[in-house]
C-alpha cells in the first residue's frame, strides 16, 4: 500500500472516528432528558409558632427546583405516599398535543390515589424563562409549589446583561389551619373561607409577623452585581404588590415571555404570573440593610390578609460592624390601588424583535365574549346559608357554574365517550345581556353545568373577558392551560364591540398565560388554537376556582399525523 493510500485510509478511520463520537460528546448542544422523584408525603413545619403537618414534595417546604433547557424532556414520576388525591399542573408550560401530562384533576386527568403513581412525560418546545409546578386538585397547591427554571438553549444569550447570579423568589400564603378543612367548611356552609395567617417568602413569613423573626428570608448579595430575580406568585388567593426599599427593579420578563424592559420600583404580580426583574446593587457597601415586602392588592370582598412578608437584603462584604445597622423600608401602594395596577399592565410589552417576534393574529376566526364574576347559589334543603341572603357563594363564567365530573374531560374526549360527561354548547357571549358594571340585576342567581368550547384546529380566537358587578366588582387572574395568549386590550365599564377594539394593540402586546380582568372591566386576549385536547381556564384565586369560576376549551385534531393529540401513557391514573 503506497503512502498516499494509507494516509487516506487514517483519514477516513479519523472521520468515521469523529461521526461515531459526536453524539456521545455533543459539547452539550443537545437536548437532554432529565428525571426527577416526587414523593408527596406529610412533613412536619413549624412556622408563626406553630407546628403543622403539610402534604409536601420529597419533605421540602417550598418543594424542589426543576431546571431544564429549551428543548428538554422531563420525566417527572409523583408518588402518593398521602390519604389525598393528588394531581400536578407544570403551569404555564404548553404540553403540545400532551394534555395528559398537564395536571388538571378530571380535566386532563383523574388523580393520582394513594399508593399510586404517575410519570409526567414531556418536552419544553419553544419555551424558556420562569415557570412553577403546583398541586391542581382541591386546595393542596397551598404547600405543594415550586419554582421550574427553563434556560435558553445552549449558545443563546438573554436580550438583556446577564445576570450575576439568579435567585427564585416565590411568593406564597400560610395557615395555620388545614386547608383542605377550611374549603371545605367554606363549601358545606356556602361563605367565605377563613383567610391565611401569614404571607411567605421562599416559605418564611418574616420578622413583620409574631414568632417568625427566625423564619425570614434573607438574600445576601455583592456589590455592583446584576441579579436576576425570578418572581412567582404561588399564593391561594391574593395579588400581590413587591417592592425592595431603596432599589428599583427592572422588568424583562412577564411570564416566561421577554418584555421590553422598563424600570419600577414595584410590581404587582398576580397568583398563576411570573415576573423576572433585574435588580443592580448598590456600587459599594451601603451601610444598610433593606427590607423587600410583598402585600395584597385587594379588590373584593373580604377573602384576603392584609398583612405584610418582609425577606432582607444584605450586602455581603468585608467590612464589618459592630454596629446594628439601620433597616429601610419600602413604601407600597394602597391596598386598592387599581390606578397603580393599569399604569403597571400598560408598560408591559412583547420585545416584537425579530429573534422574538408577536406573532398576534392578525385575523380573527372566532370572537367570544365571556363574563366573569360572582353570583350565588340556592342553600340545600333543611341547611342555613352563610352566603348573601341566605344562598351560598358561587362563581361562574358567562353564568355557568363549572360542575367538576368524574371522568376525566380528556379522557371522554379522546375515547369518543362524552356522553354524560360534559356538553360541547359553552356559549359565545352571554345569553342575557345586562349592565355588567352597573346596578347588579336582581336575579343572583348562577346555572350549572360542565359545558365545553369547541375550536377548530388553527382557528385563530379573540376572546372578551368581562367583570360583573353582581356581587361586587373584584379583579379575577384567569390562567389558560395549553397556550399563550397576546393582551390586545383591556379598559373599564362595559365593553364596546364597536369602539374599544380600535384602540387594540395588535403590535407588540405581552404575551402571557394568566391575565388579570380587571375590577370593574375587561381584557381583551388572542390566541391560536394550534394546540389539540382540552383546556381548562379558571381563576387563579383558589377560592374562585373553587366556587366554579372555570370552564374548558376542546381544540379538535388537525388533519395532519402532528396536529393530532398523542395517545394516553399506559399509566395514566384511573378514576
């Protein structure tokens, strides 16, 4: 063999070499799939001088991290090692034609029983930034929470400095009593829940609260250093205002959706929404220490805790004191501050960049108007009501009352066996029209039923989400599953179908998965149906949602093999 021919021969040895190695050492650029144990189990926490046993994550008070990259598969199995039924909703993540894996109880599917289990399958597609995971059956998500943080894929840069450090913040709410205990009186009895004890940051209450000076979140940062600070509101019942004295923040993400950044002293996030703010420490040692507090941003009636949860600041430096140092304290708005909370929404929006274009439809296939809001509900026999007038409580969408059934929706669906289960006429806009923002009318009355709207593959939907004044104008944060969804307006009083969408943003609107409807008004949303199963949309106040403030969307399939919804996993839960 002459020395050419080998030389070619070593080569080509190399590159078949070279091919064979490339999927084992891929320098990370592949998408990986990452496994993770949930064992839900009781574990004793002791907070505001109380100790309570709470159903929880692997022991863990909020519960474990997730973190993955754009593209991953995570395969999640969930253990129930408690009496309870337990389901998990990965919130805000889309489940592309994967409605088995988006958590719902009896929507997407029945629950996990005790002494079973279930492997959450599913891959981020398209998406990174700040999500949550949380229980999504009864009241359980008030211990059963936790941050998922999405990285960009590999070789892409956030469109904003990057952060020193990045630290979850997770807003939530603590009683003392059984949660489950108390929607349940709150249901047999048809008024109001008892109200939290306490506010939480990353689970600690804080040194504002009787027997919780030990029980307080401290962040100890680097002068002259960016942080990035993903904010997720996991509390039951209440938006929530956050600011951090002396620092401003900047806005670069709502949702898990880049924003156009923008600077604020205080943001308002609502329960089911992420916010990822950028905070820059002070250049050098402040001599200071800084309190950063959350309090409710209330609208309606007396279901909230007006108290306040304060974490701490502190820089970490060399210099030392022997001297205690002063503590500043933020100025938050009003606890009804609705002027702060519209300035707020209209500074958010999309990047609308060519790497993260809006992609809002521009043409409407179908136009909803839905209302939203209180009403009440007839007491049973021979029983005394705590509601208005006797009645109990209850929560409705365009008056329908959702009634929670007993076979899973998708599963009824997908196996052709929907009768009974639920019906498929939820209306297009209210079958009675009447001043909704004005003198409530005099019949309080909600229906029921477990209706759904039926949507054709790839119809693009402008939906009309209208506060009542029935029992009272309130703020709702409607979350919809399986989908984002473009803000394209929103205002108070009645809407005006002729006038108010001329003034619609179909340019840059943020794009988000939980909107508030404002108190007293309307949002207007649009979305693209390119998504097939069946979708829940609810309020994102528990109590809400409890009270039948829901209702479900069925996309159909499209024609094509990948416009139709996967088949179940053989160990989907049964009912």
């Amino acid at each position: 063999m002459g020395a050419s021919a080998f030389q070619l021969l070593v080569s080509l040895a190399l590159m078949t070499l070279l091919l064979l190695l490339c999927p084992i050492f891929p320098h990370q650029a592949q998408a990986i799939t990452r496994h993770y144990d949930f064992n839900i189990k009781m574990h004793n926490v002791r907070r505001l001088c109380h100790t309570k046993r709470i159903v929880t994550v692997n022991g863990k008070f909020p519960g474990p991290r997730i973190l993955a990259r754009e593209g991953d598969r995570l395969l999640v199995k969930v253990t129930n090692h408690v009496p309870n039924n337990i389901t998990i909703h990965w919130h805000g993540i889309r489940q592309l034609r994967n409605g088995w894996a988006d958590g719902p109880a009896y929507v997407t599917q029945c629950p996990i029983q005790t002494g079973q289990s279930y492997v959450y399958n599913f891959t981020i597609v398209g998406q990174r930034g700040t999500f949550f995971w949380h229980a999504h059956i009864s009241w359980l998500r008030s211990t059963l929470y936790g941050p998922i943080i999405v990285l960009p894929k590999h070789n892409e840069s956030y469109p904003f400095v990057k952060p020193y450090k990045t630290v979850p913040i997770i807003l939530g709410e603590w009683f003392n009593a059984d949660t489950e205990a108390i929607i349940s009186q709150a249901l047999l009895t048809g008024g109001g829940p008892n109200v939290s004890d306490a506010y939480t940051i990353n689970g600690l209450p804080g040194p504002l609260y009787n027997c919780s000076a030990k029980d307080t979140f401290k962040l100890r940062v680097k002068p002259g250093k960016t942080y990035l600070l993903r904010m997720i509101n996991a509390a039951l019942n209440d938006e929530l205002f956050f600011s951090i004295a002396n620092h401003s923040l900047t806005v670069v993400d709502a949702d898990a959706v880049y924003v156009k950044p923008f600077e604020t002293d205080t943001i308002l996030i609502a329960p089911g929404q992420t916010t990822n703010v950028l905070l820059r420490t002070k250049p050098k040692f402040p001599g200071a220490a800084f309190f950063m507090v959350a309090r409710p941003y209330v609208t309606g009636l007396g279901t909230f805790d007006n108290s306040t949860v304060a974490g701490i600041l502190e820089y970490d430096t060399s210099v030392t004191s022997k001297k205690k140092l002063p503590l500043y304290k933020p100025s938050l708005p009003p606890l009804n501050d609705t002027s702060f909370t519209v300035d707020f929404a209209k500074k958010l929006r999309s990047l609308a960049s060519p790497q993260f274009p809006a992609n809002v439809p521009q043409k409407v296939d179908k136009r909803f108007l839905f209302t939203v809001g209180l009403g009440t509900a007839p007491c049973d026999q021979n029983q005394t009501c705590q509601g208005p007038n006797g009645t109990k409580f209850a929560a409705s969408v365009s008056n329908i009352s959702f009634v929670q059934p007993t076979t899973a929706l998708l599963q009824a669906h997908f196996t052709g066996q929907s009768r009974g289960v639920y019906s498929p006429n939820f209306p297009f806009s209210p079958l009675n029209w009447f001043n909704y923002t004005g003198n409530p009318p005099n019949n309080t009355m909600v229906s029921n039923g477990t209706k759904v709207m039926v949507l054709p593959f790839n119809s693009s939907v402008e939906l009309v989400m209208q506060d009542t004044s029935i029992l009272g104008a309130e703020s709702h944060p409607l979350h919809l599953h399986g989908f984002n969804f473009f803000v394209v307006g929103q205002g108070f009083g009645n809407y005006d179908p002729n006038n108010d969408p001329k003034s619609f943003n179909l340019v840059d609107p943020v794009e988000r998965n939980t909107v508030g409807v404002p108190s007293g008004g309307w949002v207007a949303i649009r979305f693209l149906a390119d998504n097939p199963g069946v979708w829940f949309m609810h309020c994102h106040l528990e109590i809400h949602t409890s009270w039948g403030l829901k209702m479900a969307w069925l996309v159909l399939d499209g024609k094509l093999p990948n416009q139709k919804l996967l088949p179940p996993p053989s160990d989907l839960p049964k009912c």
